[in-house]
C-alpha cells in the first residue's frame, strides 16, 4: 500500500472509532466530579494504597488498549476486504478526495496523486444532469446516505458505470466531516441494458415492418385472387351451358353455332386471365420467399473494393448501357466492409433502376461517387431519369411497390431487397428525387 493510501486509511479508521475513555486519575473535585464519576480523595490514600490503584489502572489500561487494538485489526480487515470488492474513496466535507483505494485508480486510469486533493468532477462525464448532482450533494450533506448509477468517464476518455453508494461519517452534531463513496464497476451490465433496449426496438420496428409486408402481400395477393375466382366462376358457367346445350342436342347433333361462343371465347378468354393471375401470384409469392430467406443467408464480411465490384457491374450491364447509349462516370470510390456479394447486387439494381426508368427525351447519364466520412463510407448513383414524385418517395422501399407497373417490368422488389440487405450489414439507403429531373439513391456502409 503507498504511504499516501496508508495515511488517508488511518484517518478512515481515526474516525471510525471512539477513544476508550481515560481513568479518572484527578485531585478532589474537578471535571471527573462535576460528571458525576464518585471523587476520590488521593490525598487521603496511604503510599500502599496509591501503589495498588496505579497498579489497576495500569492493568485497565493494558486491557483497554489491548481491545482497541483487537477493535483496529477487525476495521483494518473490513476495509481490506472492501478494497478488495470495490471501489473506494473518500472526501472531506468540501468534496475534496482524500482517500482513493486502487481500484478507484485503476477504473478512473489516474493516478493517486492526480485525484488526492481534487473533487469528483475529475471524473464527470457530463451523461447526468446538474439536478442529478445537486441532488446527490443536497442528500449528503444532510446526513443521508446516497444509492445511484453514476456513469464517468476515465482519464483516457473511455466511459464506465458505478452503482455508489455515498456514506456520511458525522461529527457530534450530526454534520458531515467525510463521505465515503463506495462503488462497483457495472459499465458491463450497462452496456447489456442499452444493447437489451436496442433489440427491443428493433423487434418492434421488424414487427411494424412485418405487419407492413402482410399487408401489402395480403392486398397483392388480393386483386389476381379474385381475378381467378371472377373467371373461374364465368368458365363454370360456360360449361353448365355447354352441358345444356348439349343436352338438348336432338338425335346427336352437336348445335356449333350455340357452342362456338364458349368454346372460341368464354372459355379461352377466362383461361388466359386465370392463368395470367395464377403466374401473379405465383411471382408475388416467389418474391416474398426470396426476401424472406435474405435474413438467414450467412454474410461473408470482408474489406470491399467498390472501385472493382463497380467495373465488373458496368462490364456485365455493357450491352443495355451502350443500347441506352448511357454515359456512366465513376469517380474514386473508398472501400468499405460488407458481403461482397450482396452489396453488388444493390449497385446492380440501381444502375439497373438508372437504366429502366430513364426518361425517353434526353441521353442516361449516371455518376457513381463515394466519400468517406468518420468510420462510415457514404455513395450515390445519380441519374437524370424521369424522377420520383414526392408522394412516391418513402413508399419505394416497400415490398412490392411500383409506380408504373404497366410501364415498365419489375418485381417491385429491387430497393426493398437492397434496404434489407444493407440494413444487415449496418448500412442504409435513401432517396432523393426530382420528378422529371432525376433521382440519387445514397447508400451508406462500414468504411474499410
Ligand atoms: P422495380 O424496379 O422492380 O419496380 P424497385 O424496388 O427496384 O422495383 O423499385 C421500386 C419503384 O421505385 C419502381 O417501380 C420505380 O417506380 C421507382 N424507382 C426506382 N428506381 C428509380 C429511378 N432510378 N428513377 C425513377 N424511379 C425509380
């Protein structure tokens, strides 16, 4: 233990325990007298007498100096075991720190000489409001003890959680001459609430987002459904009039002219479109599997090179670009961290985007650039495309929306797929558009 720690323990044990009181070895009257201890009259004792009296209070003494000793031993193994266990300091009364045990030093990453004669706000981290101080001071200093969890924040920057427990030592009139705080380390426990909470969140935002695809899905689903079972119901009953017809067929003859319009249009006509929304159906469902799976295939994280991934992009879309007589420019792109994989089949479907909804009237032109800022690597692809109306902007990332179905083909699945995607690998995607101007699709990643 440094000399330091050892003086400032004294003074914690000085305080911790009471003087034994002294023998009252006084003349006649006097202080023991007016306290009510009987005088006695040494005067009047004989020499063997006096002899007999020193030689029991010395024997008092022994003993009483004897359990103070036994009563300090027992303190120094409480305080030793509380050293052990936790983190321990204490203040004066004006809050200066008089006593830090190592622990203290270690979680704070100061050294003892930087804290002794200092004050707690060495350590604070700013996280608590001043109410939350001036209430923790207002409960000390009148004699309370104080029970909290004090976020702070060490020497090299780094932040830790203490739950504390301040402890007033008070003089005889009940006034505090020192507080002892002792704390135990729960950054650990702190940091699995806030990751607990953060789960929580985002299980309530994947089950706002899950009721949003069952809806969308369930009124997709809707329209080719009723479809099928409006012509199912008019091919039934093209049959019930053929088999009338038939029926009524005299001596074998088959009546064409009454079967013709069944059998060249009802029929054929309803087959079509059943079929047509059977094939719907059939996509809307394959699509809803094909994102569905997203979140159980295994990411491969590693650095990526956009500058390559892009090229070989470009290079596998060459024959629609040069048929589209697009101008693509990529500036410098920065690396990033992600699945290779999937985070180019996001640039894929948005060059692929570039490429569909380009505006008829004027030459595709699409820049590709990227910036790193702080730890997150920031692209966008821009086109001079037809453009995205307001309105249409937040729902694009919806499963199955699309703008113009009859325009142009599509799943409506490309951007809700590319959210996913990214989200997965702590990354975003937004828009920003101008109808009839153009639109940039920004994505976000972990940089390299
Ligand atoms: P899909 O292209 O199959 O419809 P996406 O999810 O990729 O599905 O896109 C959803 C909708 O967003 C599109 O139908 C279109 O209306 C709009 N959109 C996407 N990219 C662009 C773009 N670059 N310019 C204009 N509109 C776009």
């Amino acid at each position: 233990m440094a000399r330091d720690a050892r003086r400032a323990s004294w003074r914690f044990l000085r305080f911790s325990c009471r003087r034994a009181p002294a023998p009252a070895l006084r003349g006649r009257g006097g202080a023991a007298h007016s306290r009510g201890v009987n005088p006695v009259d040494y005067d009047a004792l004989s020499k063997e007498e006096l002899i007999a009296r020193l030689k029991s209070f010395e024997r008092e003494q022994a003993g009483s100096q004897e359990e103070l000793l036994k009563a300090l031993k027992e303190l120094r193994d409480v305080k030793a075991a509380l050293d052990e266990h936790s983190i321990v300091a204490i203040t004066d009364a004006r809050g200066r720190i008089t006593y830090v045990n190592d622990k203290f030093c270690a979680i704070s990453k100061y050294a003892r000489e930087e804290l002794l004669g200092h004050d707690h706000r060495v350590i604070n981290s700013r996280y608590h409001s001043k109410d939350f101080f001036r209430d923790l001071w207002s409960t000390i200093a009148h004699g309370r003890v104080w029970q909290g969890e004090i976020k702070n924040r060490a020497k090299d920057g780094s932040y830790y959680w203490v739950d504390t427990t301040i402890y007033p030592f008070l003089d005889d009139q009940g006034r505090p001459v020192q507080y002892v705080a002792i704390r135990t380390d729960i950054t650990q426990r702190k940091a699995d609430e806030a990751e607990l909470e953060r789960f929580a969140s985002d299980l309530a935002e994947k089950n706002k987002e899950l009721e949003a695809i069952v809806y969308t899905v369930s009124h997709d689903l809707r329209s080719p459904l009723v479809n099928v079972q409006g012509f199912g119901r008019m091919l039934q009953r093209a049959c019930e009039k053929m088999q009338v017809t038939m029926a009524a067929a005299q001596d074998g003859v088959v009546p064409v002219a009454a079967l013709k319009q069944p059998m060249e249009e009802t029929i054929p006509q309803s087959l079509r479109f059943i079929n047509a929304g059977v094939q719907k159906m059939e996509m809307l469902l394959a699509g809803l599997l094909r994102y569905s799976r997203l979140g159980r295939v295994t990411l491969n994280i590693a650095p990526v090179d956009m500058n390559a991934m892009v090229a070989a992009i470009i290079a596998a879309m060459k024959f629609q670009l040069n048929e589209a007589k697009a101008e693509v420019r990529v500036a410098a792109l920065p690396p990033c961290v992600g699945d290779h994989d999937q985070i180019s089949q996001v640039f894929a479907n948005l060059l692929d985007n570039a490429l569909k909804y380009r505006a008829p009237d004027r030459r595709l032109q699409v820049t590709i650039a990227g910036e790193v800022k702080g730890q997150t690597a920031y692209y966008s692809v821009r086109d001079n495309g037809i453009g995205i109306p307001a309105a249409h902007q937040p729902k694009i990332f919806e499963i199955f929306h699309r703008l113009n179905p009859e325009a142009t083909a599509g799943e409506g699945l490309g951007l809700t797929i590319a959210q996913r995607v990214l989200e997965r690998q702590r990354g975003r995607i937004w828009v920003e558009s101008e109808e009839a101007v153009g639109s940039t699709f920004h994505v976000t990643l972990p940089a390299s």
